[in-house]
C-alpha cells in the first residue's frame, strides 16, 4: 500500500493480498510489527508459519465473493496472543476475484477482560453465596468491577472500530468500480489528445486542424464527465466518513443518506430502484459519522435482503420534536421469532462470513445515545421497514 493510502491511518495491521495469498502491499502499521512483507504469504509474513493458519477461510471468501472472519492463536513477543482475522475480497468487473484485503487485529485484552468479569463475577456471587463478604471487601470488589466495566467500554469502542473496518472492506469492492471505470477513460483520453494536439502542430490543412480542434473539445468534455464522476465519489465517501466535521453538531441527515447510497450505487445502480421520498427536515444535532454508519449498516442489510431486483423506499418526516426516518425493502423479510434478537451483539440472520452480527446492535446503541429509538417491522417474503425517531435537539 503507497504511503498516501487511507489504510495508512488505520491503527489495525492490513495488507493487500493475492488470491495466491502473498502480500502485494501493506499499511503502516503492519510494515511496523512485520517489517517489509511483501511478496511473502501472508501466513509467513504475519505469524511466522509454513503453511496457512488453522480456521482460514480465504478460500471460502474467494469461492463466494464475501467477507470472512476467523481467529488465530499465536505466540507474540514472548506473550500468547488472540488475533481476529477479517479479509474482504476485490472483484473486477467481470465479477472476478482479483485481490483481497486483510485486516489483523489484537483481540487478546478483549477476551482477558472478559475472563476476568467472568471470573470476578463468580467469585463475587460465591461471596454473597458463602455470606462471609465484610464490607470493606464487598466495596473493594465493587471497586474492581467498576474498573472492569470501564476497561469493557473502552473495547467496545475498539469493537465499534472494527465493524467500520469491515464496512471499508465490504465498500472496497464497489469503491474499485465506480473509480477504475472514469479512470480509466481519463488516461485513455489524455493519450488522444496529446496525439490529436501533435496533429495539430505539424498541419498546415486549415482544415484538418479545425477537424482536430473539434476532437480536442469533445475529449476535453468526456474528460471533464469522468473527473466529475470521481469527484463525487471522493465527496461520498468524504461525507460518509465526516473526517473534516465536528464529532457533534447540527447535521443534515439527507446529506449522509445520500453519501451512503452513493457508495452503495454500484450494487443498486442495475437492479434495486431506490426511491426517496424526503420530507422538510431541520438540522438534527448528532455525531454525524455515528448516524452515517447507522445510515450504511440499514442501507446495505437492505441491499442484502433483496435477491435479483428490488425496491429500497426512503421516507423522512418531520412529526413535532422528532424526526422520523424509514427504510423500506422489498427484500425477504425476517423470520418472526427472530425479530426480538436483531439488535442483539453476535446475531445475524446472513450466512456465516457474512454478517459480523454487530451492525444493527452498534446501530441501535448509537440512536439510543442520541436519545432515539429504533424498531422493525417485517413479514417474510414482503419485507421489512427499520423506522428511526431522533430529537431535532440531539442528546441532552
């Protein structure tokens, strides 16, 4: 990965690989723990193995065309380590897999942490059990608890992080398209027209140079189609990831909407007909990049649930304090014993290596945050609605 590269900013370790599995590029961060790796298999590169790890799932995500995840167990600076595993494939346009990205993140304070509430939580209720508990140890025990909870919340924003970095993952294929396609126009054109400007300079057919000039003009014109094309979506995914914004502030939700349904044309643009239907919405007072990535997790569960074609309904409204948001799909519908568990961690209707199981709860915590409510409705085979209702005041 060039040092320009947005997987630079990322602190996770990530690499590009072939569907050889040898590294062809990699970010900062794992270029500082591995050194350079490239042209090593990844198995080699990152754990230091002769053959691929136990669990890995590269072949299924090449064979299905979507992301997977696994866990590997390995031995770091003089330490057992828990390492999560998410690689996403990169198609081509003939719908080939042609590169996969790799992203490596330490999971092992996490599951320390959590064996540690487990295990202090049954020494506590052995306490209670045994009523041998003094007060001052019962505070000092509370006080470790709470130390834990807090530790806990710390990885949940690390938790948080990381369904965003499958989200890049899942983005990196369409990204590639609606980018290469106008690219690629823009350096065939600039070769014409460096070629029809030589024409021009060496005739004397006053002629011929008007017919070049012509030429030159409508190249310029095809030029300008495809470096506006680029440019909107470099301001999608600007928008959708608000790195130039304030972490709160009063914000156009149609704006982040459009952004995610941008960055998702290129899986609804021959397909899906994705109607809006946009009420007069005031400013609402949120973390815009939480709201977008709530926007993007509803959108692209829709997309998923929508085998061949489809209809995706967007209504906003405004209804006295609130704002009310639906997102509907004519997609498969959801199973009803299953209705009550969709905002539960880990859940996931989707196939496994497909769903993380996170989205919909992170969704769900982050509208709660902002004093909302999220709710579904479905019926299997005639589809579902997500409504979201904010304050216009955000959070208090």
């Amino acid at each position: 990965m060039s040092d320009n590269s947005i997987f630079d900013h990322f602190p996770e370790e990530m690499a590009r690989l072939g569907v050889d599995l040898v590294v062809r590029g990699q970010n900062r961060a794992s270029s500082k723990s591995h050194g350079d790796t490239i042209g090593q298999p990844c198995y080699r590169a990152h754990f230091d193995r002769d053959s691929p790890c136990p669990g890995c799932s590269v072949q299924e995500v090449i064979d299905f065309r979507r992301p997977g995840r696994w866990h590997v167990t390995q031995d770091r600076d003089g330490r057992t380590g828990y390492f999560e595993i998410t690689v996403a494939p990169i198609v081509d346009d003939e719908g080939e897999v042609v590169e996969l990205v790799e992203v490596i993140r330490d999971a092992t304070i996490e599951l320390t942490l959590q064996q540690q509430l487990i295990a202090d939580s049954e020494e506590l209720e052995a306490d209670v059990e045994n009523k041998g508990q003094e007060l001052a140890d019962l505070t000092r025990r509370t006080e470790t608890l709470r130390d834990t909870l807090r530790d806990l919340r710390r990885d949940q924003a690390a938790m948080v992080h990381t369904e965003k970095m499958a989200s890049v993952g899942r983005l990196a294929a369409g990204l590639t398209h609606e980018i290469h396609t106008p690219l690629g126009a823009l350096i065939s054109n600039l070769d014409l027209l460096k070629r029809s400007i030589e024409r021009m300079a060496g005739s004397d057919d006053a002629g011929a140079r008007k017919g070049q000039q012509e030429a030159c003009e409508q190249l310029l014109d095809l030029q300008q189609l495809a470096a506006d094309r680029i440019h909107s979506v470099a301001r999608s995914l600007r928008m959708f990831a608000h790195l130039d914004r304030a972490a709160e502030e009063a914000y156009e939700l149609h704006e982040g909407i459009d952004a995610a349904l941008a960055l998702l044309g290129h899986r609804t643009r021959d397909a899906i007909d994705v109607v809006r239907h946009y009420g007069e919405l005031p400013p609402v007072r949120c973390r815009p990049d939480a709201m977008n990535q709530v926007f993007m997790t509803l959108l692209q569960n829709a997309v998923d649930a929508i085998e061949g074609s489809g209809r995706i309904e967007i209504v906003t409204r405004r209804e006295s304090d609130d704002v009310v948001l639906e997102f509907r799909d004519s997609g498969r519908g959801i199973a009803r014993e299953h209705l009550g568990q969709l905002f539960e961690p880990g859940f996931t209707t989707k196939g496994r290596g497909v769903g993380t199981g996170l989205g919909l709860a992170i969704a769900h915590r982050t509208i709660a945050a902002h004093h909302g409510s999220i709710g579904v409705d479905s019926t299997p085979g005639s589809g579902t609605t997500f409504t979201v209702r904010l304050p216009i005041g955000g959070p208090a």
